[in-house]
C-alpha cells in the first residue's frame, strides 16, 4: 500500500493512504499515540483515536494545501501526475504546505536536514519569470514545496539579507509575486493594501516592493514562518475553505454562489462567522472576522474568498491569521465584477452595501452582542480612515485608490450606500 508519514511540526500523527477507488480521496490513519491534542489539525473533522476520519472531509483537508487552476496542472504535468490525483500531488509536493502540516517519505533519513542555494539577483528573476510563463511555481526538479492559489509565486526562504532556494522539503520563508504584463499595477496595488492593514492593525507581516534585474516583484512574509537562527518553525493553519470542508477540486467552492446563495458545499461569511463562534473564545475571532469583513468593503476587495481567510491553530487555541491577499480589485479598469465573494447583509454588489447590511451580517451569526456590534465596524472604519490619512500608495499602483477607500468608508459611516462617486 502506497502510504505517506503524515506530521504536525516535527510530531508522526499517523499515515496518509491512497484511495484505492478514487484517486481524487485519500485515507487517513491515527499513530496510537497520537489523540488530537493541541495544536487542533483541523475544524472540518475531530480527531477519535483508533478510527480513521471521514474520506472525504480527510482529502479536502489536505487537498486544501494544493495549488489552484494553472498552477496545480502545471505542477503535475512535470512530475507526469494527474490533476485530480491527490495522493500523487501530495507525495511530489507535500513537503513543505501551508501551516506546519508535512507529508513525509517513511523511508526518510533520521539526519534530515534541509538544503538551500543562495540566489543571486539575476536568478530570482529568471525564477519569477518561469513561474510566470510555466505557472510552477518557479520550483525545481527536487522540489516538495507547493503553495494555494492561481496568481503566479516563488517561495523562497531569507536568511542573513540573502534569498535561498530551499530543496526537496526545505521550507520557505517568503512569497515573492511577480509584476505581470497583463496587469502591471496589482502588486502595488496589494502593497499599499499591507501598508493600510499594517497601519490598521490587522495584520504584523513585514512586505516590500523589490527590483531583480528589471523585474519588480512583490516579497511578502510569511506568517505561518519563523526563523530562528538557521531554522523555519512552522505555525499551523488552515483556510476556511478546508475547515468548512470544501471540495478542493473545485475553484469555484471558495466563494458563495450569488444564484444560489444557500447552495449547499458553498461557504458565505455567515457560515464563517457561525464556525468562528463555535470554536473556543470564538467570539473573539469572530470579532476579528468582522473587522477583516469590514476592510475588504472598505477597499473594494472583491475576491476575499474562503481560501483568503485562515486559521492560526496554536498550542494556547485558535485565532484568525492577519488578513492577508487582500487586494483593492475594484480599481483594475475593464476587470471589475462589483459582486463580492459574499454576500453581506444578503447583498453581492458592492455599491449597494450599508452600515446596516454589514450590521445585519455581523448579527446573524448569533455569536456578537447587538451592541457591540456597531462599536466593533465603526473602530475599524477609523482605523482605515487614519490608514488611508498616512499611508501614500506606491506611484506605479492604480490611481486615487485612498479617494475611493475614503469616500467607500464616508457613505458607509453616513447610512447610505456605498454607491459609486462621479467621474
């Protein structure tokens, strides 16, 4: 039987199984000693030792690891492995993921360590240019490391003001994004973005526009990372889109069907919310949902999916990770889709969007008191205005974006609908 270790930090919790009936499942079984203590693995199944999770809440779990769309056929065309094919993904890519889950060959050495070549300046972007026209990621042939996601990436690790290449399991440290042709202002875009969350206070993660040669990029901490000396500690996460237990074959079952709103394997904000409140000291994540709910209105982020909103499991609990691809979309000319990933207050489009509809939301989760509630988006809604006040965007990023932010946050503020201003 094909059988993967599978690890929580440095920690054997049991073995990953292929399916033997389909390829796009695999099986998980408990090591006996293993009783899901802290840090928690996952929201989307419980841990009972001595009988295996659910199949299918197993393989969305760790399916939710793997890359999206072009990228996950890209990375299994080079490793001759089918798209669908999970337990194939995960033994080729598994090494290093998301969060501080690993998936590791049983035949490993006991001395493991890992390898990283430092990168010169000129191979950083031919990296990020082959990640761009290969959509793999910029990996290598040994590579275990793969990342969620569609936009284009090269993970690297950042040891003493040097970029390195981690080989085989070697974690990363850092994302670097490319500026791509086709839409050369996103990156700043999302820069500015940080630099507003950072001001804000709802994320810590350092991040800085680069030059490699004439290829500008975007280099973006990595929360779930830690250096220590030489080392990478792992923080465990997961996004919502594998807590709520998502189909991860489909790219669509991140966001809430604006036909169907209550379509079912569909997340909304509200199941987000009612899944926040249920964890322990969940009204404080839930809290913090919130506030994450009321930036991504604020700034016009319109793919604020459930695969963009994670999880930091820890040994002292659960909280919601920094808000993190976070983009202001609603400024790219030609590419606007006013409708959000969810609904707020049962309302998709963004311009129709109120202090009300982000207060209904926020209450029909049944976890915030109605009177905090208000308090709660009207702290953040001073928080962005104070943001948007000292914080400049970069010059190459879409223009009069903190205009916009502060006439989205005015109408919020004032009852009225976000609505659109006057050319």
């Amino acid at each position: 039987m094909e059988t993967l270790d599978l690890y929580l930090h440095d920690r054997r919790i049991g073995a990953v199984h292929r399916d033997g009936r389909t390829k796009h499942r695999v099986s998980i079984e408990w090591d006996p000693a293993y009783q899901g203590n802290a840090p928690t693995l996952t929201e989307s199944f419980g841990v009972i030792p001595g009988r295996a999770p659910d199949t299918e809440l197993a393989s969305n779990f760790l399916g939710g690891y793997t890359p999206e769309g072009n990228q996950r056929t890209a990375l299994a065309a080079k490793r001759d492995v089918d798209i669908d094919d999970l337990y194939g993904i995960l033994s080729e890519f598994g090494g290093s993921i998301a969060g501080a889950v690993t998936l590791r060959d049983s035949d490993e050495a006991v001395n493991y360590h890992p390898a990283y070549d430092e990168l010169a300046e000129r191979t950083v972007a031919s990296r990020l240019q082959q990640a761009i026209d290969e959509h793999d990621l910029g990996a290598r042939d040994d590579s275990r490391s793969m990342l969620s996601g569609f936009q284009p990436k090269l993970l690297v690790a950042r040891f003493d003001d040097a970029w390195l290449e981690p080989h085989g399991r070697a974690h990363s440290t850092h994302i670097l994004k490319p500026q791509l042709q086709s839409r050369p202002e996103v990156i700043f875009n999302e820069f500015y973005s940080h630099e507003l969350a950072r001001h804000a206070g709802l994320s810590r993660f350092q991040s800085a526009m680069r030059t490699a040669d004439t290829m500008n990029y975007l280099a973006i901490e990595r929360f779930d990372r830690h250096v220590v000396g030489s080392s990478v500690l792992l923080h465990h996460q997961e996004d919502l889109a594998q807590a709520l237990g998502l189909d991860w074959r489909n790219s669509d079952a991140k966001f809430q069907d604006h036909r169907l709103p209550s379509r079912k394997g569909r997340p909304s904000a509200r199941l987000i919310g009612e899944l926040l409140g249920s964890i322990p000291g969940g009204g404080r994540v839930a809290e913090d949902w919130l506030r994450q709910l009321v930036y991504h209105v604020a700034i016009g982020n319109n793919d604020a999916h459930a695969k963009n909103v994670a999880l930091l499991h820890l040994t002292t609990g659960t909280q919601l990770t920094e808000i993190y691809d976070a983009v202001p979309n609603l400024f790219q000319d030609g590419r606007i889709d006013w409708n959000l990933a969810f609904s707020v207050g049962g309302i998709f489009d963004h311009r129709k969007l109120s202090l009300e509809a982000l207060i209904v939301e926020a209450l029909s989760w049944g976890v915030l008191p109605r009177q905090r509630t208000p308090t709660i988006i009207n702290e953040t809604f001073a928080a962005i205005e104070s943001a948007v006040r000292e914080v400049a965007p970069p010059d190459l990023a879409s223009k009069r974006m903190p205009e916009r932010i502060e006439w989205n946050v005015s109408r919020l503020r004032s009852g009225a609908e976000i609505s659109r201003p006057k050319k």
